[in-house]
C-alpha cells in the first residue's frame, strides 16, 4: 500500500488458503480497513512447492510492507548477481546481470532466491535444511497475524456464492461479505465459480536435489557456482538444468526438467527421484552435453532426489462470480509451470491490487465493481505471464536446428539485460515489462482513469 488509506466501510472477508497469496492478502486487506478470517485445512503452516526465485516485481511489494530486513537477513547472502544461461554443450549464451544497474532498472528492487520448502527435514551430512520458502510464509503470517483471525484444520468442502457462506469439513459455515479463494490449483473456491480449471500433464517432469556446499568446492569446475551468487541454467533439446546457491550458499539447489516417459504418471505429486533413471534422460547424448552439467548429475544421490510431474494449467475466462461476491487468488486463478518464476509474484501482486482497490471501498454495494476492477487489472496481466511462460518452455527447448540457432543468434550480443531496449527482438523472456511491474502504481492509474465510475454507484 502506498498510504494510510483506509475503507470508509469494514467488510468480513474470508480467505480460503493460508499460503504465499491467502497471507499476502490477508495483510493487505486489513491494512485496508477489513476483517480478515483466513481458513486452511492443513493443521499447521507448512510451506509446499519447488525452489522460489522472488523477482523485483515482489520485493518491491515486501519491502513496501516493511519486510526488507528480513529478507536480507534470511536470504540476503544468496541475492542473484548475475544469470549466466549456457547451451547445452557449454556455449555461453547471455550472462545477465542483478547488480545496481539492474535493480534500478526494474524499479530499483532485487532478486532473492529461496529453498524449496519440500526438503524440509531432509538431513544432509548430519544437517537438517530448512525451509526458506516456508521462511517467507513465516514472514508474511508473523506480518498478518495480528490482523487475521487464522482458522488452521479448517477445510473447505463447498462454497455457496449465493449466500456468501463456506461450508467445512467439521459441519460448521462461516459467513462473510467476500469470499476470496487462495487456495491452489486444486482449488475448492473455483469450483463455486462454474468453470472449473483443467490440469492437463505436461510431457515432462523436473528433479530437484541438493547439493552440499562442500561437494562443489572439492571440485574446480563447481566450485565458482558456490563463489558468486548466482543462477545458472542450461538450454536443451526437450531438456533444461537449472541451478543455484541457497542458504548462505551452504547448498547448491538443482532442478533437472526432462522427458517423462511414463505415461501412467499423471499428477504433479512429488516422490522420491532415481538418479540412475534421471542419468538415464541425458545418456544418448550425455558425450555432448557440458561436462558441468554431468558433474552435477553425478552428485544427485537417492535420498535427496525428489521428482514432480509438471501440469499445464490454461488460462480461466473469469475469476469472479457473476454475483460478485466470490473471487480467486494466486495458483488457484493462474497456475504456471516453473519456466518463468512468477507464480508466487503474481500472488503477491494479486494481494497488492486488492488491497488497494477495497481500501477504496465506500459501500457494500460496490464490492462487485471492484472485483472487476480487479479482474480487469489483473487477468490480462496473468495471461500474458502464462503465454510468456508457455513460450519459454519451447524457446528452452528447442531441438538443434533452425529455431535454436535463431535463438542463439539473437542472444550473441545481447550480453546485458540493461540494453534490452535496444533490441527489442531478442529476448522474450526477462524483461524489464515484467520485473519493472508496480502492482500499487498499476491501480493508482487505473483508479485516476477508471475510479469515478465505481465511486458513484
């Protein structure tokens, strides 16, 4: 929020989902004025899904919500520098930076790069990791939680937009003037909307391990990726590698993408990864492939290898209900596979836009315009992001031939982010237009544009 505003009327809002998104608006929309009840049907907070990059889009949000401290203090040592991408065989392509001239660039806010919160309780050389994603979730609860009333065990097994009310698992239903639905790609509350969203299994899957800091640095060839903060990734034919230091750079995180030729897997459910079967995707061309990379294959061993399915999620036509009273949030409107890193920001800027639209608010009659306002702020956003995260899987996998070298070719003197604007054809993914995203300054002009209209219903 960028002021002290706050709604000339107080509405009860529910929000089904305590994760990343459900906390964040949770925050948001009491600093607006509102009473918050957040429900979540798992009995504590624990932070689920793979490795989290938060791109200046969403720092800038955090570090306006007074969380900049402890950014740095949980994830400052691991702030990306520099995002060197390699083909496959080990040809520098692009070395992007994240220093000063990047940050000021995209709004003068960095990149942190946080740990998967699935390796939880993983021990490692008699060390327990912990979790950084679920560090930010600590955060943003520790954040909300004087402002929320948060009802954990509580799950959500039907919503009635025509009364406004949820339905739980334990009989008891809850009542409020909104219903905002925060809880993830299988979500409960989008159901109530009528157009339930389709997982549809990718032909692919992704290895996530870790590596310990002292493993790398044993190794001359491994050892710079521990030395400067950095993430690294390998583009190949159906195949991509991606890696990074994580806690104080004490772990180096990998995440493998390659062909899943099991056709009887069909859901993104994470279990225990094989390193030979996960070897076994680069043994037809392992000869070719940058000796780096094979290096790091080697060091995955089976206790540590987790492996996950990759769903596409298309986009949906609408995120409210027609009666206007029941909305989504996060994963649970615009559920991305990880090719582009935006998932968690986008949900943080949802939170940043409706906290600031319903700060607004002066009268319970407009909660339906403003969800729309919402909608229309915020879906074109989100549907360009998965069109964007489409393409990058395929631009990151190109087979050798004519479309890698034209995407080689573009990348050849396109060595710094900063002079993207000078060539405008080059890179369709890590854009300024991306990171440079201001949620609190995308409404302020849509309000001056827009606002009037709502404002006299």
């Amino acid at each position: 929020m960028l002021d002290e505003r706050k709604a000339a009327v107080q509405l009860h809002i529910l929000i089904v989902g305590a994760g990343i998104g459900g906390l964040s608006a949770a925050y948001c929309l009491a600093q607006a004025g509102h009473k918050i009840t957040v429900v979540e049907k798992a009995r504590e907070l624990k932070g689920i899904g793979a490795g989290i990059q938060l791109t200046p889009n969403s720092t800038r949000l955090l570090i306006r919500w007074g969380l900049g401290k402890r950014l740095e203090e949980v994830a400052g040592f691991d702030r990306c520098k520099v995002k060197p991408l390699f083909r496959y065989t080990g040809s520098l392509l692009l070395m992007q930076t994240h220093g000063k001239d990047f940050e000021h660039e995209s709004g003068g806010a960095p990149t942190y790069q946080m740990l998967a919160s699935a390796f939880v309780d993983i021990t490692i050389n008699n060390l327990t990791v912990g979790t950084q994603r679920a560090d930010l979730q600590k955060m943003l609860y520790e954040l909300a939680s004087p402002y929320m009333d948060l009802r954990l065990g509580s799950e959500v097994c039907f919503v009635d937009p025509s009364t406004s009310t949820v339905s739980l698992k334990s009989g008891e239903t809850l009542s409020g003037d909104l219903i905002i639905g925060a809880d993830g790609v299988r979500s409960v509350v989008r159901e109530a909307l009528g157009n339930p969203q389709q997982l549809e299994p990718m032909h692919e899957s992704v290895y996530r391990y870790l590596i310990p800091a002292e493993e790398m640095l044993m190794d001359p060839d491994l050892r710079p990726f521990m030395e400067t903060p950095s993430l690294t990734t390998w583009l190949g034919p159906r195949k991509n590698v991606v890696g990074y230091g994580i806690k104080d750079r004490s772990l180096y995180y990998m995440a493998v993408h390659v062909p899943e030729i099991d056709s009887q897997v069909q859901d993104v459910h994470t279990t225990n990864g094989d390193p030979v079967q996960m070897r076994a995707a680069f043994s037809e061309s392992c000869e070719d492939w940058d000796h780096r990379v094979l290096k790091l294959l080697a060091l995955a061993k089976s206790n540590r290898l987790l492996k996950s399915r990759m769903l596409h999620c298309r986009p949906l036509d609408t995120w409210v209900h027609p009666l206007g009273h029941v909305t989504l949030l996060g994963d649970a409107c615009h559920a991305f596979p990880p090719y582009y890193g935006q998932g968690s920001a986008l949900a943080i800027e949802d939170a940043a836009v409706m906290g600031n639209l319903f700060s607004r608010i002066s009268d319970r009659s407009q909660i339906k315009f403003l969800l729309q306002a919402y909608e229309e702020i915020r879906r074109p956003r989100a549907s360009a992001t998965w069109l964007d995260t489409m393409e990058r899987e395929v631009w990151l996998h190109h087979a050798d031939g004519p479309e890698q070298q034209t995407r080689d070719i573009g990348m050849k003197d396109f060595r710094i982010l900063k002079h993207r604007r000078e060539h405008e054809a080059t890179i369709p993914i890590y854009g300024l237009d991306a990171y440079g995203y201001d949620a609190d300054e995308v409404v302020d002009i849509w309000w001056k544009e827009n606002g009037g209209s709502i404002v006299s219903c």
